[in-house]
C-alpha cells in the first residue's frame, strides 16, 4: 500500500468544530489569516528560509481531490517544502493544485525554487482564501526526517479565477518551542 493511503485519513476541521480546543498559542498559530511566511520571518528575525524537499506531478490524495473540488485520483502539481527559522525546519508544508486547473492559468508553481508559495500567493489580490481546517496530520504523510504523532497541522485553498492552490501547513516541534519561548 502506497505511504499516501491511510485506513482512516484525517478528519479536517474548522475552529467551531475543533473540541477540545487547542491551547492558546496553538490556536493562534493555527487559525491566523495573514501570511505564515510574514509571521515566520517576524519570529526567526528574519532567519527565514524555504528548503524545497521535492515537486513534480502526481496523482493527489482523496482529502486533496476533494478540498480542490476534482474528481478522485486526479493528477496535480506537488510542492512539498520546509519553512526554516533559524536554520532550523519550523513547519512542513505541502502545495497541490490539479492539473486539470494548473495547465493554461498562466500560474507555473514549478518555477519557485526555494521562493515562499505564501509570499505569492499573498501578494496577488486575485487570489481568495478559503476556510482555514486543522487537524492532527498524520505521521505517514510527514518526511521521514521530521515524522512524529499528532502534530497539528493546517491547510486552507486560494482560489483564483477556476485554478485552486491547496496549502497545508505542519507545525514542527522546533517551531513550538521557539514559539513558546517568544
């Protein structure tokens, strides 16, 4: 079975439906609308970094399909990447559009090397976020390097013009503790 299969993938949640509720800071982190790669570049001051970790088309996951409003088993771009601070990884994110969107929008996510999806994605007004969902990501789905159980993580689309760019964001345990420390 591939490693982007689950028996029982995870349940996405917005802030009304999360029970319990994560603590304070986490919620902050979790549910704030401006953009992650500002908010980190504030924290490491400005020690921060993207460390892409591989792109390329692949077939999506269900949960993705469905968020970006594509049939099951579509094809997409994928972008998977670490946020650093302080030359640490801070937050794992992966960035998928569908093909079927992706091809004649005029959008080439293959062309940002180690520049931040986020940063674009923010400074272009035509672009509209969706709702932001947490949940516990799972540990299979995370680079082996950084796999632990139960770290939060977040995603939300941006929309523009038919072309959905899905962004999920894992928060790492280097990240909470500088966090706290703040």
């Amino acid at each position: 079975m591939p490693p982007a299969s689950l028996a029982h993938p995870p349940r996405w949640l917005n802030n009304a439906q999360l029970h319990p509720a994560p603590a304070p800071l986490q919620r902050d982190w979790l549910f704030d609308q401006g953009s992650l790669t500002r908010r980190l570049s504030q924290l490491s001051q400005q020690q921060f970094s993207v460390l892409p970790l591989q792109q390329g088309w692949q077939v999506l996951r269900n949960d993705e399909c469905a968020a970006l409003q594509v049939p099951s088993g579509s094809q997409g771009w994928v972008r998977e990447v670490f946020l650093r601070g302080a030359e640490q990884p801070w937050v794992f994110a992966r960035s998928v559009a569908a093909r079927s969107a992706l091809e004649g929008s005029g959008f080439d996510l293959g062309k940002l090397g180690s520049r931040s999806l986020g940063e674009l994605l923010f400074s272009d007004r035509a672009f509209a976020r969706g709702e932001l969902q947490v949940c516990r990501y799972p540990q299979a789905w995370l680079p082996e390097s950084v796999r632990e159980e139960r770290l939060w993580g977040r995603r939300s689309c941006f929309w523009r013009d038919g072309l959905g760019v899905l962004v999920a964001e894992v928060f790492l345990p280097a990240f909470w503790s500088h966090a706290s420390n703040r």
